[in-house]
C-alpha cells in the first residue's frame, strides 16, 4: 500500500469525524456539538485551500467576501454562520459517506455482472434497460454508475463492424444511461437533490418529496423511451448490425435489488418511525451497510481493517478538489440568500405579489437556465430555497416548491455543459460537451421540460 501523505491522513480522518459529529446532531440536536464540527471544518478547508485549483481559490475568495458583506449587512450573521456550518458539515459528510458505499460497490463482482447484463439486452429492451438500471445504479454509485455503466455499453458496442451503426447504438445507449441518472434524482435518498431539498425548505421530509418526484422520474423515463423509440436513426447500410449477446440473465440482477431493499427499508422505516432528516439517517445506514458489504466481499477481518485504511488515508483525500467545489457553492448559496433577503425587502421586492403558477414555473426554469451559464444546481438551490415565501401563502405544500426544484434539477444534469453528467457523457460520445444538452437532448428538453412543468402543476394545486 502507498504510504500515505500526513496531510491527507489528517484530512482523512477529519472526515470521519465530520461524519461522526454531523449524524451526532442530526439525531440528538444537541448544540454542542457544532463547536467541535466547526473546528473539524476549518482545518479541512485550510487543508483544502493549500492545494486549490485556481476555480477552487476563486470559490474560497467568494466565500470570503460574502461572508464580510454578510457581518456588514445582516444583523443576524451569528444566527446566519451557525446555519451555514451545519449545512457545509451536511455537504461534506453526506457525500463523504457516499463515497464509501461506491468504494463497496466497486469492489463488488456481481455489480459488474449486473450492468454488463444490462448492456448487453436486444434492442427492443436495450433503452429502457439501461434507464432503468443507470437510475438503480445511481443510488449506490451516483456518478460512478455513469462511469460503469457508459465503459460497459462502449466495449459491448464495439463488436459491431459496421461504423454506422456502431456510432448508432453508442449514442442510443449513452443517451439512455444520461437520462436514467438524471431521472433518479427528482427521488433518490442517495441524491443531493432531495437531500438538501428536505434540508432548505420548512416542513419537509424525504417522504414527501419521494412519492411525487418518482411521478417526475416516470415521466422522464418513459419520455425518453418514447422519443427513442418513435425517432428512430436511420441506416443507410441495408446490412444488419451484429446482434448483442450474453451469458447472463436476469438473476444477474438480483444482488443489486437485495442491496437497494436492504438500503432503502431502513432509511424509510427510520424517517417514518423516527422522524430523523434523511442526511442523519443516510449518515448512518450507508457507511454500516457498506462497511458489511466490504466485509462480505473480503472475507478477513484484517483485510477489511487495511481496505478502510487506504480508503480513509488515500481514496477520500482524492477527492479534495470536488469537495472543496460542492462545499463552496453550498455556502455561497446559503449566505448569498441571507444577504439578498433584507437587501430585497428594503427593495420592495416581494415574491407574494407573483401568481403560484408563474412562481412554480420559475422556480422550474431557473435551475437549467442559470446551468448554461456556469451555476452549479447546489449553488442555486441554496441561493433560491431561502428566498421562497411560505408556500402556505399560495395555496401549496412545500412540496410543491420541492418538486418543481427536483424537476429543475434534473433538466439540468441533462443540459447543462457545466455538469458532471454532461461532461462524462461527451467524454463517452467523444463529442463537445456542448453539444450532449444542446443537441443530443434538444428535442428529449423540450418534451420533458414542458411536461415537467406540466406535471408541477397539477401536483401543486390537485395533488398536493
């Protein structure tokens, strides 16, 4: 095993106990507790801020400035800071804890098999498979099921002789597996989304998000089929591709469904009995299935014991960089919306004046409009959230507001070139990133976009 930097030892254990102390106060509130996690959080950005690129250095100044503007202009900054360390200790424990069940799944055989199986189905199948297996995938792997899911498609498509049709089949599958990601994340506990959803807007739980935002995730999957299946590519070749074949079958799909029933029970059983935010309840049930999972995997306890150490020591301070990014853009959100929220009232700017309708589809639209022009979905959620009036005012239940965001959201994984997604994906199709949002899903946007918004509606003033 590498021997590890004594930097990244300490930033590897300071997430550990980031993890510890913010799933302490998720489940006992006690305030105490944000002292030693805010100590944790100022040596994990100074370690941070030692190797930033020069985007990260730039979040840090921002992060900086609002935070002098926030002490000069808002009275309440105290009230405001201690807000914002539990919210960056939940977007650093919360993805922290994440990684450690991707790092299981991984390691894990049977969720290669799993996927390769998938890639491998007959084109009548091969679409809706994909989607639907990317979207399962995504709750253990998040963007790593992308990553899985986008090689295995690739190395099955490149058998086919015919270039044509190669090209064909690689972008049908790529689009597939994009579309399922970002279906799952109107729903997914594993999700940013609807964590920091229930976490922003009062009154809510994971829940009440859920059920309507598997409506969201149904219309974008079958939307997506539909369009596949009516829009057919033409070939100019009359010669037919080689057909997909494999080995597997659908009990290849059984270890993933044992492992999403043994993640989700808990974590719905919990919120429900318990009433805990889901971040608390995600905090402990994953790295503990996780950690069993590993041990399932390797057997002895020794090796279990030098696995986790190199995962603290080597594979968590990997990910300095994309922290460093998420916990900025959480923090610019949260303060930037305590400092716009008096600075509009002097204005007399009031959102209430705005029908609930309009105000629904804005919230809808903000999200993929401010994606093109470089605002991470965490930012704006985290600017936007705050500044919302009670949805009580309207005739709405917060979870009104929620699924429009999750909506939002999602169509911005699918069309900004900002994003992770669209970057994998253009990285796959060996295409501009541009071009995956803009071109690759112009028509999927429009369809989905307009029956999103469509569907927000309904659940606000119908439904909800």
């Amino acid at each position: 095993m590498a021997v590890p930097h004594l930097g990244d030892r300490i930033f590897g254990w300071l997430i550990v106990a980031i993890i510890i102390l913010q799933a302490l106060f998720e489940w006992s509130h006690i305030d105490l507790v944000r002292w030693p996690l805010l100590v944790c959080l100022l040596l994990i950005v100074a370690l941070m801020a030692s190797k930033a690129s020069r985007t990260g250095k730039i979040f840090l100044v921002v992060s900086l400035s609002l935070t002098v503007a926030l002490i000069v202009l808002n009275d309440n900054w105290r009230e405001v800071l201690w807000r914002v360390i539990v919210s960056a200790g939940f977007l650093a424990s919360f993805f922290s804890a994440l990684t450690v069940l991707r790092n299981a799944a991984s390691n894990s055989a049977a969720m290669a098999k799993a996927g390769g199986f998938l890639a491998a189905q007959p084109p009548g199948r091969r679409y809706i498979s994909l989607s639907v297996g990317t979207q399962l995938f995504s709750l253990l792997l998040n963007y790593g099921s992308i990553q899985l899911l986008g090689a295995l498609a690739l190395a099955s498509a490149k058998d086919e002789k015919n270039e044509e049709i190669r090209a064909i089949r690689s972008r049908r599958m790529l689009l597939a597996i994009q579309r399922g990601f970002i279906s799952g994340l109107t729903w997914s506990p594993m999700a940013f989304s609807t964590a920091m959803a229930a976490a922003l807007i009062p009154g809510l739980n994971w829940l009440a998000i859920a059920l309507p935002g598997l409506v969201s995730s149904v219309i974008l999957l079958c939307t997506g089929w539909a369009i596949d299946s009516i829009f057919k590519p033409k070939v100019s070749s009359t010669k037919k591709g080689t057909r997909l074949t494999t080995d597997l079958n659908w009990k290849a799909l059984v270890p993933l469904g044992v492992l999403l029933v043994t993640i989700l029970v808990p974590v719905l059983a919990i919120e429900i009995l318990l009433g805990i935010r889901i971040v608390g309840i995600v905090l402990v049930v994953v790295p503990l299935i996780s950690i069993i999972w590993l041990f399932i995997q390797l057997k002895k306890p020794a090796a279990l014991k030098a696995h986790l150490l190199h995962y603290v020591q080597i594979e968590i301070p990997a990910f300095q960089s994309d922290l460093l990014l998420l916990m900025s853009a959480g923090y610019i959100g949260v303060v930037g919306s305590a400092i716009l929220v008096p600075l509009l009232g002097h204005a007399g700017i009031d959102a209430t004046v705005m029908p609930g309708w309009l105000l629904l589809l804005v919230i809808l639209w903000i999200m993929p409009i401010a994606g093109q022009l470089g605002g991470n979905p965490i930012l704006t959620l985290a600017l936007v959230a705050p500044l919302l009036p009670d949805a009580a005012l309207f005739g709405f239940h917060p979870s009104a507001f929620a699924v429009a965001m999750m909506c939002g959201w999602a169509l911005t994984g699918l069309t900004s070139p900002f994003t992770a997604t669209n970057m994998l994906i253009a990285r796959f199709g060996n295409i501009p990133t541009v071009d995956v949002g803009r071109v690759w899903n112009r028509l999927y946007f429009l369809v989905s976009v307009t029956l999103l918004s469509v569907w927000s509606l309904i659940y606000a003033y119908l439904i909800a």
